[in-house]
C-alpha cells in the first residue's frame, strides 16, 4: 500500500478502496466481474453468486455490485442511509479452509491493521426469504463498526450447497468513511484528490438520492409497476416452461439465466412498490413467496445447466 | 486415576449458544463415561468464542473385566441345542462348561464368560466422534471441500482442529485416537486470533490451560466475567461515574472475546438530551457497550453520563486510541440516529398516527390494530367507574396507548414501547395519568412485574388484555400445552393480579360478555363465533390460571375448585378472598374437623343413596328427632345457615368461617351418639336427610366435597 500515490490509496480515496480490494482477490485467482447490468438489492441477487453457488463447480469470482434499497432512500438527508451504494462481494467456493484469513488480510490490504484495530466475528446468521436461501456466519466488526458480512451459504434458491460456498460482502461506503474518517458519506473522498480536482462522494450522488427518494417514495408509477412485476413474473415462468429439454435420461434447462433475469427483476419491482407503501403487510407476504417461487424454479432450471453441474 | 483433556477448535461461535454448549459437551461425554461403567471424579466444562472444552478427571484406565454366567441346555440334551449354546458363549467344546447339578429338573450345562474391560483410551476414541457428529447446535451448518460429500460433519461454525489427550498426571498423556471428516484428534492448539496465532502443544489440561494464558486465551468464562466487571467498575470509578452493570450484556461480551480488555469512550453530551433508556438501548443493543452513570445518583438510569464502556479483544500497540475513536464514532452515529429519531417522532402528535394503525393487522381474524385500539378504548371506559378511573382519561390513554409503536424509536428498539408513549404522551401535554398508562397498561407483563395502581392505567391494562383473552378465545387460538403464542395466561394472570392487588370488584362474565360484544358488532360473524358459552369458558381459564398462581405460592389450590364448585361465582376478587378465609378456618382444630365430619356425613349420604336409588334431599321433619344431639344439630344447622348466609353477603368471609365453626361440636356430638341407619325407616330417612343439611349448610362458603384432605 506504501507504493501507491497518495491519491490511489484506499484511506483517502473510494475508487483507490475499491482498486485494493479487486486487486487482492485477483491476486487471489478470483475472476474479478463486472456489476450486474440489472438493477438488484444486493451483490448476492448478481448471478454470479446466486445461480453460481449452485452446482458442483469450482468459483472464485469478485466484483462491485451498485445494490438499490429504495425504502433506504433519505433524500440525501442521513449521513449514512442510501437509496444506492456499493457492495463489494467475493464468492469462494467450495469455501476455503483459511477463508476467515483471507478476509484478514483483504483488510490489511485496505489498512486495517490488525495490531491497533479491534476485529471481530460476530453472530450473524442469513436469510434471504425472497431468495430462499440461508447461511451462517458473522457481522464482521471493526472498532465497533460493522464492516462485511460473512456467510456460508447452505441453502441458495432452494437448492442445497454443495459444496459450500464462502461470502463476503463488503459495504464499501462504510468501509470507506472508516479508513478516510468521515462521518457523512457524502463528503467521502472519492478520486483521491485535492483541491479543485477533489470529488467528493455528494459531488456523484447527492443529486441521485434526492431524486430517487422523491421517486421511490412519492412518485414511482405504481399502476406500471404492478404490471411490470406480473410481467416479469409471467415471463420468468414462460422461459423456464420453454428451456427444458428433454435428452436421453437427462433433463437439461436451455435459459436459465433469462429466466432468472425476470426473477431480479420482479424482486426489485417489488422493492419499490414496497417503499411506495401500497402493499399491506398480508399482501406482503404473498409478494415475497411469489418471487421465492420463481427463484428457486430458476435454482432448479440452473443445476440443470452446465455451469450448474449438470453436463 | 486418568485423566482425559478434549478440546473443540473453530471459527467464531455465537455467544449466545457457548455456556450450553460447554454444559452440554461435559453432560454427553461424561453421560457415556458412566454408560461404559467409567465412573470419573470430576468434570468441567469452558468456552470461548474460538474453543469448547473438556477436563474430565479421575477416569479408570480400564473397564471392569465382566464375568457372566449363563444357563445352557440339559445335560444329555439334543445336540442342536448343546451346538447352538457353544456358538452363543464362544466355548470351543462342551466340555469347557461347568454341569449345575438339579435333581428336580436334571442336570445342566452352565458357561462362564469372562468378558475383558477395554483400556478407556479405546472407549474414548469410540465415544468421542459420534458425540461430536450428533453435537446439538440449536443450528449447525456443512462448510468447504467436505460439504458436498453426503454425511460430513456439521458444527456450529468450521471446526478446524481436535485435541484429545488421556492419561495420568505424572505420565506423558497419550492422544486419543480418533478422527471426524479429515480432523485427526491430536494436541495441537492454537492461541489467540491475533496475538498469539501460533499453534500450541498441549498434554494436559493443567498446562493447557496455563499455555492458553500465556497466548492471550482466558479460557474460563467466569474468569473473563469478573475481570470485565471488575475493570469496568474500576475504570468508571477512577474517573468518578458508576458502571451500570447489565448481567445479560456481561454474559454475552464475555463470549465475544478471548483477552478482554476494557476501555472507555465518551459521547457529545448533547446526546443526554435523549431519554436515557434509548440511549442505552442503543448503545447496549447495537455496540454491546455498557454505559455509566454519575456517581451516587444511586438512580439506575436516571442519570446517564456521557461515556461508555468497550470490551476489546486485543491489547492494541497504540493502547486502545485506535479502537476507542472508532467505537465513539459509531456510537455518535447511532446515538445521532436515535436523537433524530426522537426528535422527528416529537414533531407527529401520538393521536396523528392512529390512521395508520387502519392498514396493520393485528390478527387475521380479529381485525386490524384499528379496530382493535377502538374495542380496548371501548372496554376501558366501561371499566373506568368500577376500578375508580376518569371516563375520559381512560377513554383518551386506551386511544393513544399503541401509537408509539409506530413510532421511529419504537421501530429501531422494541424494548422500550410503552416508556416511549409516556415520554411522547407527556411531550405532547396529555394528563399525567394518561401518560402513565401509556407505559404501565402492558403491565404486570410476568408474576414478579410490577402491577399499575393509578386507576387510569389498571383500566387500560384491564380492557387490553380482556380484549386479548376474548379475542383469541372468540377464534378458537386457546394456549394448548406447552404452546401460548399469545402469551395468554401471562395476560389472564396479570388480569388477576390487577384485581387482586387492587382490590377490584368486577364481574369477569359480564366484562368477557360485553368484550365479546364489541367483538361481534364489529368482526363479521364468519369470522367469529357468536358463542354463548365463551365468558363462563374464559372463567374457567381463570380459575386454573389462579391456582397454578396459588400453588407456585405454595397455597392450596383445591380450595379455588371447592369454591368454583359452588357456581355463580366470577367475582374473582371475591373468590381469592373466599379462598384466603377458607384456608385458615381449615388450617384451624374446628376447620379440620368440620371438614372430616362433613366428608363422613357426605360419605355415607353417597353410600346410603346409592343402596337405596334415591337423593336424601329435603327438609328434615323436626318431630321425627328423638335424641338431644339429633335436636342440637338441627338447631345449629339452623343457626349456623342463617349466620353464614348473611356474612357471606356481608362478605365477611371470616366471619362466615367462624359462623361454621359453632356446626363442629354438634356435628361431632351426632356421630359420637346417634346411629343413622335406624330400624325405623322413616327415622332413618329423617336422619339421612338431616346429614344432608349439613352438606347443605357448608354450601353456604364452600363446596366441602372438593377440598382435598
């Protein structure tokens, strides 16, 4: 870290975090990814952790993934709430044995020094119910403050693991106003720089947020949304029925990322329709389930494909 | 004697599941020990975050060589028989078998088994595995390579190392052979995370735990305990403050650290502008911090000071700087969180939320939280007059008493719904009482809770749990054995409480009847039984849930049935206080006695009546009495019948007790002196009917037939 220039290094700059980060996993051997082009609301909705967590295959895959929480949204008001922000997520699996290390040292390589900071694993078990998926593991906390999440995954779209798969999401934000403390995210470093060609964190966002919590709470479209999320979710159904096909004694699935695309996207439709507050708690609870179904009926499309396993 | 170390090494494991787990590992493999006729001296079980351990000391080297004789065929006998009795006891021939002599049946063959004891090492290495593969984590998971083979083992987090040694104190131990998935028992440990990673060699547990020290691993968790407190008391005192001491927060930092080490922080003290109890909720539920108070405010909470106190892990090189600031800084978040929380719940009226109770269910069946808030609001003030309270206070905190929980500060901690509606209540200008109900009507919440006593509040805690009871018994969601979702006898107890500790007159049937009344005008009739048999039902519920309270404080509970029995009674206060009266007459010489004598009089009334299938009811005729202690019953009874009645309607209990008194020495004297079953039959009869009236009379404070002797 000593070797970089000043404006590349992770305590004073959220792109030069981010760089730290993606550098160690790639010295690692993970495949560093791009972010899902779809919107999601977190890194484990990317395919490459929900569908690749499946299956017997070996994956070792990293990447930014920008997550939307839209009840999150506080327009721009919270020092630390966020309609949008980052996650960095690693996927191991099968999990390594010394992956509470690794994670270690990904720390060390982004500055927390282990000598001076005080970090620990603390009870925290996963649960995705719109997912069905489940793990066991920890909040990672650093001087008190919750940095990553840590978690086995047992149980992914329905599916059992196997073998287990080792997750770390890192919340970038968070991370970051650690390192270069700051206590309102919006004035995170975000170049590096100084000066006139500082830019902050507000500088890229602060307009996003005030928008889209007008948006997301007051004016998002939900006669369109209603039907977006019966769209997508006809949709999901009608590819899954349309990829199967039937070879010898072996059923293979054909589209099982399509089909899963329409499943995020039903997820996050339904996001907003929540934050919008025209679901009542009852209703609620049907919305989660339909969108489970769909999930686990893509899980079940996608061990069926050969990145699941099945050839 | 041996003794046996075992050690379990992992990733982190949740605080809240080590002391059972600890327990639970000295239990299964010391439960074994015994099974295998290993009988050990001693046992004790630790843990950390990163280990379970074991020290069993004193365990025989060997089990008892088993000798065993067993009865084999008739000499002489076929030889089937005699070759099926050498395959059973591995006798190479019959001649290795002793002949029993029995002149009566014959003579036969017995074998003598000796079967060896196995060295304890070996028994270990079979108990061993199969207690850690059948561990039961309240949740356990599969983790790595292994995962995806069928039957690998699932611990609470990845298990990483065994250590697994036996033998005595002045020997060099020997490992205990075993392995689980690819772990292979040994005696390697490790010390703490980041202080001492290195891997440690350990023999027995004496230096075990000694090394452990030495690599920043205080294995004991009381010892972990008392160093935390006694550094946190002291670094709170050194600075003047007072550590308010939190036994379940100690409980759970102790099991999130294997060095503690203690350090303190402060906060802006603009933050004590926030009600104190949110500002150790926050700090306590979302840091695991304890906070302090100024010294000598001998006041728990009252007056919270602007530091706090952190349990680290590690003696950091910078003394703590590093993780003090960090932890302020979180800590100021959070507590900015909470003040804006505060301060935006304070700008929205409690009464302004109301409208939003209208989407919220409460119970499909019962309705929303709306309809709900209306039947408690309607029901408290039908109860205001009868427990003393103001119509309109009542009406008014019945209405506002759940809106904090759609409040901001309520939503992030729960625990403090209720407190928050009396801080908004008041910040708002509602009447004091009001307020307070806001707070107190979720009480007595258990048997040693506090129980309200401003009229205002007993009102509203009244009519939100009748309106509780009425509700799920209306839907048929009565508590069945062990399962009571709804935490309904907590309610009916605390129905109990309230008017007992209260002394309030109510009529359980007519309030269970008109709750229930508010239930159906406004929940369609679909939805919920019009049922005429649920006051009397919920009654009954009451009766148990009052003596299950008598027995736990060790009073006699059939008293509740005796005076149950007599029917038309659900004044409960009136009932405990029947109850209490008729405890001590029967605690007295003239109770017990009474009671025998009436139970004789019962006894032979049943014997008599059945014989001759008729009921011996009916006024005695007083010309048939010839004998003077027949004539001094009959005018007791009289008396005594008279007197009760009034006292009971007096409800002087007491004196109805002592009017029953005077009945003994007659009833005693008619036993003692007069023959019941009489030739003549029409004095038999007169008679027969006269020990009736003495069941009769007792009727008038209990039913006698019920209590138990």
């Amino acid at each position: 870290m000593d070797s970089l220039p000043a404006h590349m290094r992770p305590d004073r700059s959220f792109q030069g975090l981010i760089l730290a980060l993606q550098r160690y996993w790639a010295d690692y051997g993970c495949v560093i990814l791009q972010p899902y082009d779809m919107e999601v609301g977190a890194g484990t909705f990317h395919p490459a952790t929900t569908l690749r967590a499946l299956g017997p295959r070996p994956w070792n895959a990293a990447y930014v993934q920008p997550s939307r929480r839209p009840k999150d949204g506080r327009y721009g008001e919270n020092p630390n709430r966020l309609q949008h922000y980052y996650q960095f997520q690693v996927i191991l699996k099968p999990s390594p044995p010394d992956i509470q290390d690794l994670y270690l040292k990904s720390l060390a390589a982004i500055g927390i020094d282990a000598a001076v900071h005080d970090i620990r694993f603390v009870e925290d078990d996963w649960e995705s119910p719109t997912l069905g998926a489940w793990g066991l593991g920890w909040e990672c906390w650093c001087d008190g403050m919750e940095v990553s999440q840590f978690t086995y995954f047992q149980q992914v779209a329905g599916v059992e693991c196997s073998p287990v798969s080792g997750e770390l999401t890192y919340g970038l934000e968070r991370l970051a106003m650690y390192v270069q403390g700051v206590d309102r995210v919006y004035d995170l470093n975000f170049n590096g720089r100084d000066g006139d060609r500082r830019v902050t964190y507000g500088d890229v966002f602060l307009q996003a947020e005030q928008e889209y919590s007008r948006h997301n709470f007051e004016y998002a479209d939900t006669a369109m949304l209603f039907e977006q999320f019966r769209m997508a979710e006809e949709a999901c159904k009608k590819y899954l029925a349309a990829g199967w096909k039937e070879g010898g004694n072996s059923r293979q699935h054909l589209m099982a990322l399509p089909a899963y695309d329409q499943c995020i996207k039903a997820s996050h439709v339904f996001n907003l329709l929540d934050a919008r507050g025209v679901i009542s708690v009852t209703e609620r609870q049907s919305y989660i389930l339909r969108v489970r179904e769909l999930a686990k009926a893509c899980g079940d499309a996608w061990i069926h494909t050969e990145a699941g396993g099945a050839l | 004697m041996p003794d046996l170390l075992l050690e379990l090494f992992s990733e982190e494991i949740p605080a809240r599941m080590q002391a059972k787990a600890a327990d639970d590992l000295r239990r299964m493999v010391t439960d074994k020990l015994v099974a295998e006729g290993l009988v050990y001296e001693g046992a004790k079980a630790f843990a950390t975050p990163r280990r379970l351990a074991l020290t069993v000391h004193g365990i025989p080297a060997r089990q008892a060589d088993l000798k065993e004789e067993r009865r084999g065929p008739r000499v002489g006998g076929q030889d089937a028989a005699i070759q099926g009795f050498l395959k059973a006891t591995g006798l190479t021939s019959i001649e290795e078998a002793k002949i029993q002599r029995d002149p009566k049946k014959g003579d036969f063959y017995v074998a003598l088994i000796e079967k060896p004891g196995r060295a304890t090492i070996d028994v270990l290495a079979d108990i061993l595995p199969v207690i850690i593969r059948t561990f039961p984590w309240p949740k356990s998971m599969r983790w790595g390579t292994r995962s995806a083979k069928p039957g690998s083992l699932n611990w609470v987090r990845p298990l990483h190392a065994i250590t697994a040694t036996f033998g005595l104190e002045t020997e060099e131990p020997d490992v205990v052979k075993f392995s689980v998935d690819a772990l292979e028992a040994g005696q390697t440990t490790f010390g703490h995370r980041f202080m001492a990673p290195a891997s440690i060699s350990v023999r027995r547990f004496e230096d075990y735990e000694a090394k452990l020290l030495d690599a920043k691993v205080v294995l004991d968790p009381e010892r972990r305990k008392d160093a935390i407190l006694t550094d946190a008391k002291q670094l709170a005192f050194a600075q003047g403050f007072e550590l308010v001491e939190d036994q379940n927060l100690l409980d759970e930092v102790s099991g999130l650290v294997e060095w503690p080490v203690v350090l303190m922080g402060s906060f802006d003290a603009e933050f004590l502008s926030i009600p104190s109890e949110v500002i150790r909720a926050t700090i306590r539920n979302n840091q695991k911090c304890f906070v302090v108070s100024n010294a000598k405010s001998g006041d728990e909470t009252g007056k919270l000071a602007s530091k706090f106190i952190l349990v680290a892990n590690i003696e950091a090189s910078d003394g703590g700087k590093a993780i003090v600031a960090g932890n302020e800084r979180v800590i100021r978040a959070r507590l900015s969180d909470a003040k804006f929380f505060y301060e935006t719940d304070l700008k929205t009226r409690l009464e302004d939320r109301l409208s939003k109770f209208e989407q919220i269910v409460f119970h499909e069946k019962l309705g929303t939280q709306a309809e709900r808030i209306k039947r408690i609001e309607r029901l408290a003030a039908e109860l205001a007059p009868l427990v003393g309270a103001d119509v309109g206070k009542a009406r008014r905190a019945a209405r506002l008493a759940k809106a904090d929980l759609l409040t901001e500060v309520v939503g992030e901690f729960p625990e403090v719904q209720g407190l928050m509606g009396k801080y908004y209540a008041l910040a708002q200008g509602e009447d004091a009482s009001v307020a307070a109900a806001c707070e107190e009507h979720y009480k007595p919440q258990g048997p040693n809770d506090r129980v309200p006593t401003d009229p205002v509040s007993v009102a509203v805690a009244l009519a939100d749990k009748i309106d509780t009871l009425v509700g799920f018994w209306a839907v048929d969601e009565k508590p069945t054995g062990s399962k009571d979702p709804y935490a309904l006898r907590r309610a009916a107890l605390g129905v109990i409480r309230l008017v007992a500790e209260n002394e309030l007159r109510l009529s359980v049937l007519r309030v269970a009847g008109s709750a229930l009344g508010c239930l159906l005008e406004e929940r369609t009739k679909e939805a919920i039984v019009d049922n005429q048999k649920l006051p009397s039902d919920l009654l009954a519920f009451f009766a148990d849930r009052l003596k299950v309270q008598l027995r736990e404080q060790g009073a006699r509970h059939d008293l509740v049935d005796a005076v149950f029995a007599l029917g038309g009674q659900d004044d409960l206060l009136l009932i405990i206080r029947r109850v209490e009266a008729l405890g001590k007459f029967l605690d007295s010489e003239d109770g017990k006695n009474l009671l025998a004598g009436t139970k004789r009089a019962s006894n032979i009334l049943s014997i008599e009546e059945r014989k001759d299938k008729r009921i011996y009811d009916g006024a005695p005729d007083p010309a048939l009495y010839s004998l003077t202690e027949e004539k001094a019953l009959a005018k007791a009874i009289d008396e005594v019948k008279g007197e009760a009645s009034a006292a009971v309607a007096r409800e002087d209990f007491a004196a109805a007790m002592s009017a029953m008194a005077k009945l003994r020495p007659p009833v005693d004297a008619f036993f003692d002196k007069v023959r019941v079953n009489d030739e003549d039959p029409k004095v038999r009869e007169n008679r027969l009917k006269l020990l009736n009236e003495i069941r009769v009379a007792t009727r008038a404070v209990a039913d006698f037939s019920k209590i138990q002797d």
